[in-house]
C-alpha cells in the first residue's frame, strides 16, 4: 500500500501546464473518431480556459500502450480497461453517460439464410479486437455459456465490424449498443448489462481542472447549442461516476 501510494504522488508531479491530452477508446476509424470528438473537447476547451488535446490512436495496439504507460490525462474508456489503469496509476472516475450502461450485442445482416444463434457455431464471426469488453470479451463468454464456439476474427474497430457484417464478409459480428447506428443489421441477442464506458482522470491534473471539465460536461444537456456537442458523440446526458458503479465488476474479475 505504501508503495502505491509513492507511485501515484511521483506520478501526479508530471503534469504540464493547462494543456490535457484526450484519448478514446478507438470504437471507430480515426477519422470519425476526430469528427465526433474533436467539436466537444474545442468547446470545453473555450468554456473552461484549459486546452484538451484530443490524441485519437490509429489501432486498439496503440491505445493499449498508451494507457499501459499512464499518457492520457483524461481518456474515455470501457470498464474493464478503468478498473486496469486505476489499479496501475490511480486513475479516478469522472463522469459517464447517465442511464446507459454497457451491453453486448452479435448482429447479423437481415439477409443472410443464418437465423438462430446456434447457426453461428465453428462459424467465423468479426470483432472489433481482443481488449474489446463489451464487444468481444461479453459477448464470447456469452456464445460460450450457450455452448457456441466461433472462431474470432478481428477487423480493427466497431465501425469495421458492422461493415463487414453488412457487406456479407462474415455472418454476424460483436458488438454494443452504443455503437451500433444502421438499421440494415439484425441484433440477435443481447448480453447482460455492464457498467457504463466512463471519462477516466490521471491523479496527475489538478481537482480545479477536474471539477472545471466535469461541470461542464453535465450542465451541456442544459443548453440547446451544447446538445449539439453531445449529438456528435451519440450521447444525451452525462452524470458523475462512482467507484460503486465497479462494485460488482470488481468481484466477478476478484479486483
């Protein structure tokens, strides 16, 4: 406990002025991901006199080094990936979507002769990437309970997956809620619900940055130009998060 206590004060002395680097999770290509995020994070950046620097990674690969060397300062995440870099670093939950929380889903293309789950069996069905929580880690374990073995393949994003699935490279893909947007997909099943992706905080940035950032981000539902900003990123509402929000996670992975 003394040991990690020292790691996070050596690491919450790193911090350079008011500039904040931003990472997401890469659920899309980069380029969507610059046009979802990049609006919100100039006008809170306008709003609150700090500048949050948005550092989409180009593969999951990438991301994964990022967070498993502490760069973000703020960075959206899922909760397997939270609970690794608050162990590790001492991230802090900020904020996360109000009312939402994580499910996974396997879609299929509507036209595709494969009706029943079971048809998916030694089959090969598109995911996003191993580390995907809801996506592939869920929804796998999920196939697996129903005694359905499929071969993983793994195409680089969420977007890519329904891509696939749609174009009839595979006959159904892994995926969440959250990210799935066209209605020429056909969800089969869902998983059990999860908690929610969350805005996660390095112990580095000041409270006053950290209280400055989530204030806004929650007032924005508020205001009608601000919902605009949420719209992008396919969100209506954010909410404070609590640690409480992990509890039973926690216990099912014994963090």
């Amino acid at each position: 406990m003394k040991f990690l206590f020292l790691f996070c004060a050596l690491v919450a002395f790193t911090v350079h002025a008011d500039d904040y680097i931003f990472g997401v999770v890469p659920q899309y290509d980069i380029n969507v991901l610059k046009q979802k995020w990049n609006p919100l994070l100039h006008h809170i950046s306008n709003r609150t006199g700090d500048n949050f620097i948005f550092k989409p990674a180009k593969s999951m690969t990438e991301f994964t080094a990022n967070l498993e060397s502490g760069y973000y300062d703020f960075v959206y995440i899922n909760p397997s990936q939270f609970l690794m870099v608050n162990r590790k670093f001492c991230y802090k939950q900020v904020v996360k979507v109000k009312d939402q929380y994580l499910r996974g889903i396997i879609v299929m293309n509507n036209t595709t002769e494969f009706k029943a789950l079971s048809d998916l069996n030694g089959k090969e069905v598109a995911f996003p990437y191993p580390e995907g929580f809801g996506a592939y880690i869920v929804v796998n374990e999920y196939l697996k309970r129903q005694d359905i073995i499929v071969k993983p393949v793994f195409v680089g994003s969420h977007q890519k997956v329904f891509e696939a699935v749609s174009a009839g490279l595979y006959i159904a893909g892994g995926g969440i809620v959250q990210t799935l947007e066209a209605s020429s997909y056909d969800i089969k099943n869902k998983t059990e619900p999860f908690p929610p992706l969350i805005i996660a905080v390095n112990p580095r940035v000041p409270n006053n940055t950290i209280q400055n950032f989530s204030t806004q981000l929650i007032s924005m539902h508020d205001n009608e130009v601000d919902k605009i900003y949420l719209d992008l990123i396919d969100f209506e509402e954010f909410e404070l998060a609590k640690m409480q929000d992990f509890d039973a996670m926690r216990k099912t992975l014994n963090q």
